[in-house]
C-alpha cells in the first residue's frame, strides 16, 4: 500500500524514508528520502508502535497517544478538519476517550483501539470501512457523487453477526466485544477480539472480508470460522493486504482468503493453506500482490509444528513481483505458490515482515550474519515527483517550432 517506510529503535525513536510527495515521513517537507531519516518533531517522544497508509503516517507513543502526519484531505489524520495541504510535522490526535494500545492505517482511512478495547475510525468511508453503518455517500448533482469524511475518530459502536440475506447483509445484533488489534488493508478492516474472535467490514470485493459472500458490510460483522479450535491464539498473526486477508489460528494453520492468486477463483470465505502445513509463523504480511511469512520449519516439513523439537528458520514469499521484492535473485521474480527465499535460508531469523507498494522490509536481529549494504545516493532536494537531468546532459529541448 505504501511506497514509504518508517523503522522504530529500540529507545523509541522514528526514521522514516521513501516517498514524501504529501509529507508522510513527518520531516516538516515534501522531499523524498533515500536513507533511514530521524523525524525530529518526535523528539520527546517514545514510540512502540507506527502505520503506513498510502500517504499517511501514524505514530503510537509509549504513552497512548497517537501523532500522525501526511494527506490530509479525507480526513485520515484524525485532527478535526480535512485540508488539501499536506500535514508535513507529526501533529498530536486529541480525540481519543483512553489510552490507545493499537493502531492501523488503510489506503485513506486510519484506525486505533484504546485500553479498553474499543475501536475508532476516521477518514475516507467509501465502501463502510471505516464500520459506521454508512459508505458517506452523498448526491452532489446529476451523475456526481460525494463523500462525507470523518476528520474526528469515532467509535465504532455497533457490531453483528453476517446474514447475507438481510438488510445491509447485517445479522443480528453481537455484543461489542472487547478488540485487542486492529488491521486495514486497502478498502477492507479485521479486528481481533480477547476470545480469538475474528471480525471484518468494508469492501468485499474478491470475499476478502472472509464471510462467505461477495457483499460489502458497513458494520463489523462476525468471521464464523475463527471460533473454538479455529480461534486466533496470536493476535499478531493476521494480516489484511490489498485484496487478500490472512490468519494463523490456535492450532498454528494459516488460513487465507480473497484474491490470493490472479488466476483461477478467488476464496470467499478462510482456506487452509496446505503449502505452508508443518511451519510455525513468527510473522506475516500481506500487500496488494505479494505475500511472505517469517518462520521456522521442521527437519520433517510435512509434519505439524511440534512443540521442541529441531528447527530452523525461514522465509516464504509468493504473489506477483514487479520491482524484485520477493526477495528471489537471479532471474526469477514471480511465483505462483509460497516459495523460500533463499539469502534468508536456515541461517537468519526474521522477526518481522511487512509488505509495501513494490517493496518488502524485514527486521532481524542485530548479530545476523551480514548482508551487502546499500550506499544511497546524496540526497538531491529536488521536490517529490520531479526528476533531474543525468549529470553531464541537459534537459532535452521540446518540440515544435523556435520562437523568434
């Protein structure tokens, strides 16, 4: 989803690099970075935790608060208001009831969930991601369309069971239940309560939603399937990409769903994943076409995950490859069915993965065997968007006739 990415140190600082043509790596400008740059207007300031939206940055401090920076125009920053100017400097979210323990950010929509386990939204609400019972839509005139966003987080206070043959494919009324983690993907939501419940709304296109129907939902609606032996052990372990969502349950399984392949039918409601039967996932993150999984393998790979016994530790990535980042070498980009990734093979311990647009970072521990380093160019202050001339040449002269 994002073509930027934020690290986080161990003492709580923020680095931020990648594009920055609305300001999303918070470092008071709109010029892109090519090397990890510290955010200074966090100084002070201790975060645990970030997300990346599409051209928003969100920042959860030790404390409970969040800060976010970035495109403004939905509102998806939380601040009160929208704006068509970028919001370049980390600006401080005020509008929350409690602490805030977990934050999520869509393409134009962000999410967070407080101590107490509620869940707020705010920002574009195409499609009822953000689960208020309404996509904002609005006639402006003949043949247009508007959308009324959310600039302040709100809750998210009502929650069902899936019917597809009701109104709005809204079943019964669910007691809110208590969430410990929230995901967005592009135009879809997933929430994780404290019983391993599993609940999803939003855009359903491809059944990413995992309910067993093509039908959006405006409202979080219950998955069925994640409940007794299927309940979600690991919070951690879901993740919600482009059109695509996932799940490792208590029995350590990983179960996909949505547009998994570009070929062949989608899943609309959760699939085992049996090329990944007999690993034990650390980590996953899904993208708009490209998967991978941190995890550890049995010497007999068949076998579920049996609790102490030899392992060691791999990579899987499938999906669709246009910039390399599956992370194969040589000649092969693409692959159809989970694969491993060789340079990570047996010997480096992958502690978390997480997909962007066109690129795939990994986190592993400091005494890992070392990589190539990559020398970034100078930085060039050249705004976002535009590029110079190569050295040495000059910009080549448009065409048409001279003017006197």
């Amino acid at each position: 989803m994002a073509c930027h990415t934020v690290c986080v140190t161990e003492d709580g600082r923020t680095f931020t690099f990648g594009r920055n043509e609305n300001g999303q790596l918070g470092l008071g400008d709109c010029q892109n970075r090519d090397a990890p740059t510290l955010v200074k207007g966090l100084d002070g300031v201790r975060i645990v935790h970030v997300a990346c939206g599409k051209t928003h940055t969100l920042f959860l401090s030790s404390g409970g608060e969040v800060w976010s920076v970035g495109s403004n125009k939905f509102g998806e920053l939380g601040l009160g208001k929208t704006s068509s100017q970028p919001v370049d400097k980390p600006q401080k979210v005020s509008s929350f009831a409690s602490k805030v323990v977990d934050i999520s950010a869509g393409v134009e929509f962000s999410a967070a969930v407080t101590e107490d386990g509620r869940v707020f939204t705010f920002g574009h609400p195409e499609f009822g991601v953000l689960g208020h019972g309404t996509d904002g839509k609005y006639i402006i005139s003949t043949a247009k369309e508007g959308f009324r966003e959310v600039s302040t987080p709100q809750h998210v206070a009502a929650w069902h069971v899936s019917d597809s043959r009701a109104k709005d494919y809204l079943g019964a009324a669910a007691e809110p239940p208590t969430i410990k983690r929230v995901f967005c993907g592009n135009k879809h939501t997933l929430a994780v309560d404290a019983d391993g419940g599993l609940w999803a709304w939003g855009n359903n296109g491809y059944g990413r939603l995992g309910l067993n129907d093509p039908h959006d939902r405006k409202r979080p609606c219950k998955v069925a399937f994640f409940e007794g032996p299927h309940a979600i052990k690991d919070a951690a372990l879901v993740t919600a990409g482009g059109a695509t969502s996932g799940a490792v349950d208590a029995m350590g399984q990983l179960y996909t769903w949505g547009q998994v392949k570009k070929i062949g039918e989608s899943q609309i409601k959760p699939t085992f994943e049996q090329n990944l039967s007999g690993w034990r996932i650390r980590s996953l993150s899904f993208g708009n076409e490209s998967f991978a999984v941190s995890c550890d393998a049995n010497r007999e790979q068949r076998r579920g995950w049996v609790p102490g016994c030899e392992s060691a530790p791999h990579v899987i990535t499938w999906g669709q490859s246009k910039y390399g980042e599956l992370g194969y070498g040589g000649s092969k980009k693409s692959s159809a069915n989970p694969d491993l990734v060789p340079a990570f093979k047996d010997t480096v311990a992958v502690k978390q993965i997480c997909c962007g647009m066109g690129h795939l970072a990994y986190l592993v521990d400091a005494d890992a065997p070392a990589f190539p380093e990559y020398e970034p160019p100078e930085h060039d202050p050249k705004p976002a968007g535009k590029r110079a001339a190569p050295a040495g040449k000059a910009p080549a002269a448009k065409k048409g006739k001279a003017k006197k």
